[in-house]
C-alpha cells in the first residue's frame, strides 16, 4: 500500500524487464524502472506492453516506482 506521502501517477508500460520490473513512460516522455506491488502479484494480474498503469513515486527517489493499479483498456471498438 503507497504511503500518505508517494506521488501517485498515470503510466504506460513500455518494456518488459527482468524480476517483475517494468519501464514505464510518464505523460511527460519521463520513464523510469517501476516493480509490480505484492497486491498484484497476489492477484496475479497480468501486466502487458501498452497497459495503462497507476504508479507510486517516492519523493525520495524519483528514479523508481511501484505499479499499485491496472487501468482498464478503453474500447475502441465502434459502436453498433
């Protein structure tokens, strides 16, 4: 569970790395390293390239952060 005090931001997922780490891009162009909390883990939500994730950010370090949600994929299907 994020801290009173984490920053808590929207994300894309970008890459796939080693031990349920990602690199995930900011909406402004930042990326930066985040891990999978034990939540999900426990859950075992899966979390793919072009998922839209929610972030906890340390502010005290602004390099590394933790998937704490999965955003649903919107549809783009047109509507019948």
């Amino acid at each position: 569970m994020p801290t009173p005090d984490s920053l808590k931001h929207q994300a894309l997922v970008v890459e796939r790395l080693s031990m349920a780490r990602f690199r995930v891009e900011l909406a402004g162009g930042r990326r930066m390293v985040a891990t999978v909390s034990g939540r999900l883990r426990l859950k075992f939500t899966r979390i793919a390239l072009g998922h839209h994730v929610v972030i906890s950010v340390s502010p005290y370090d602004l390099n590394q952060g933790t998937i704490i949600q999965r955003l649903p994929q919107s549809s783009t299907s047109p509507s019948q």
